[in-house]
C-alpha cells in the first residue's frame, strides 16, 4: 500500500491508483470533478483537464513538487505524495481557466437545451466558472443530426470528451461514430451520417456530461425536474434491467436511463429496448423513489428531508422523493 495526502486527509491505497481514485476513496469535497473521466470506460480521461490537482510533494523518496497541475484521473499516486485540490487557491484559479476553455465554444443555451438540471457543464460552470467570457471570436457552429432513431447529436454543445466514443468502442459491436479532425476543427461525427442500430448505443445519451447527445423521444417533452424519477427493473435478457423510470404522473413514463452514481457516472449499461422500447408501466416492477442529491434542481418542490431538519448536518444530507406529483401537474 501507498500513503498519499489530499488536502490535508492522509489514505493508504494500492500501487497503481490514480490520484483521483484516492480522492474518491477519501469522499466529500476534495474529490476533484470530471468530465472525460469515466470508471466503467478504459482508456477515458485525460481529455478535459477539469480533474486538476496540485501536487505539493512528489513523493517521500522526491519530495518536489510537481512543476504544473496534473491530471488526477490519469497521474498515479506515489508513496509519501502530497496533493492540494480545495486547499489550494491557486488551482481552484487555474480550474476555472479550465472551464473556460471549455466554455470558448459551447452555446450557452441552458434555457432551451435537454440537458438542463443533470448537466455536469452547467453544474461545473456553476461551481468553478467565471461569470462573464473572454471570448470575442464567433464560436464553432453545427447543424444538428440525428443519429439512428434514437438519438440527436448537437456538436455545438460538445467539449470533446471522448466517453461515447469509448462507449461505442467497448460496448457495441459495430462503432460508426468517431471524432473527425483535430483541433479546433475536430467534431465528433458519423461516417455518412451512419445510424447507430446496436443495442447498447442509447448509453452514449448518459454519458454524455453535457446537451450533445440526447433522447430523442424525450427532447422537449418535460423539462427533468418536472418529472419523477423512481427506481425500476425488469427481467431483461441483454442487461441488468435496472433502471430510472422518470415518470410524469402515476402511469406515464416519459424517459427511462440508467442509474447514475454520486459521480454521475452509470452503475450499471442498460440495452435500448430497456431504455426506448419499455414505455408501459406494466413492464416494469417499481421499487420506490430514487434518491437523488440535495443539490440537484431535480429535487426542487418534490422531495423532503430524510431527518427533521434540527438533527441534520446539511452538508450531508439526503434527500428523498415524496412523490407529490400529480395526475398533469407539474
Ligand atoms: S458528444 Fe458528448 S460524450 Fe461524445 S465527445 Fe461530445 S461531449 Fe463527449
Ligand atoms: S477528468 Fe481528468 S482530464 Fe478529464
């Protein structure tokens, strides 16, 4: 085992794991956010560099420090490392350069775009970002494209993480999109505008961190914290079967994803006939409300406190569903 130290926490880890695994081992506010980083895909992060850390000593043996912020997702710890994230103004100053960058061609369309209340942009932007852009050039613009029936892919609001092109690559058989070019010309794109018929293509809507890739047969139709996400399975030969309903009143089911974890990133891959095809609420066995977390906007208006309120620490709290969404109303 290796000790490292991130903002001040000691932990012993094996050999091998990245500093951002550390940190999440540790939990809470030191673990660095993502947004290419993906546990379940090989090969992902090391793309966005919102995972920056500090590295204050190298390790017991060379105890320099690193001479500019590393990648945590992609940088393994060393016996004896020191790492600052919250601990460190002058990183959390460099990530908000990072999400700028980021920012330098995406849209902000929030108001109108899907993705809206469950997008890892938005919330990063929220906690890390500057309030106005530096940006005077015209940003890059696309027309948007559907990609097979199922999904529409809007590459203007892309940050080039490469996840569902990993996805593509691991869990489906036949992958037809890739990122064409580089640069800042580079754009994620289907072969001849290929469709993508596999049945675990609909993963790439959840992992996507922001509005390029969505459900086509939930765009527009609600906006997410106006429906109510619960928990579900069914008996599926091709995956687990467990799922999020997100219902609008009692019977309807308006969208069906995988369950994300308290990184957002998917515990388990659900097949497309899970996800598109099961829009009946007899096909499912419902097994409650999905917590989610206090600070989603999901959870506005719908959901109460676990404990009464004098006994709870807020900042762990959470939240649960009462299901008080009615028959049309939202
Ligand atoms: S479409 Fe989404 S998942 Fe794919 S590279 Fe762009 S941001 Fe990442
Ligand atoms: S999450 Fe580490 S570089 Fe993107």
């Amino acid at each position: 085992m290796v000790k490292v130290t991130i903002d001040g926490i000691e932990i012993e880890v094996e050999p091998g794991t990245t500093i951002l695994n550390a940190a999440r081992q540790i939990g809470g506010d030191v673990v660095p956010p993502t947004m290419c980083y993906y546990s379940k895909l090989n090969g992902s992060g090391g793309k966005c560099r919102t995972c920056i850390v500090k590295v204050a000593q190298g390790s017991a043996k060379d105890p320099r420090p690193m001479p500019k912020p590393v990648a945590s997702c992609s940088t393994p710890v060393q016996d004896g490392m020191v790492v600052q994230n919250i601990t460190s103004p002058e990183l959390l100053e460099a990530r908000k350069g990072v999400v700028e960058m980021l920012l330098i061609n995406h849209p902000l369309d929030c108001p109108i775009c899907d993705q809206a209340g469950e997008c890892d942009l938005q919330n990063l932007s929220y906690e890390h970002g500057l309030s106005k852009t530096r940006y005077e050039e015209e940003k890059n613009t696309y027309e948007k494209i559907d990609i097979g029936p199922y999904i529409k892919l809007n590459m203007n609001r892309c940050i080039l993480c490469y996840r569902c092109v990993k996805l593509a690559d691991q869990l489906t058989d036949k992958r037809v999109h890739g990122v064409l070019n580089r640069g800042d010309a580079a754009e994620i794109g289907t072969y001849i505008h290929n469709s993508i018929e596999n049945d675990f293509s609909g993963n790439m809507i959840d992992v996507c961190p922001v509005g390029a890739l969505t459900d086509r047969t939930f765009r527009f139709k609600s906006r997410v914290w106006f429906v109510d996400p619960k928990n579900a399975h069914r008996d599926c030969k091709k995956c687990s079967g467990k799922v999020v309903l997100w219902m609008h009143g009692k019977d309807d089911i308006y969208r069906v994803t995988g369950r994300k974890d308290k990184y957002g990133e998917l515990e388990e891959f659900i097949c497309n006939e899970c996800r598109f095809d099961k829009k009946d609420i007899k096909d499912w066995v419902v097994e409650g409300p999905r917590v989610m977390e206090r600070s989603s906007v999901i959870a506005q208006n719908q959901y109460v406190l676990k404990e009464p309120p004098h006994r709870i620490n807020l900042n762990s709290v959470e939240l649960v569903s009462k299901n008080v969404l009615t028959e049309g109303g939202n």
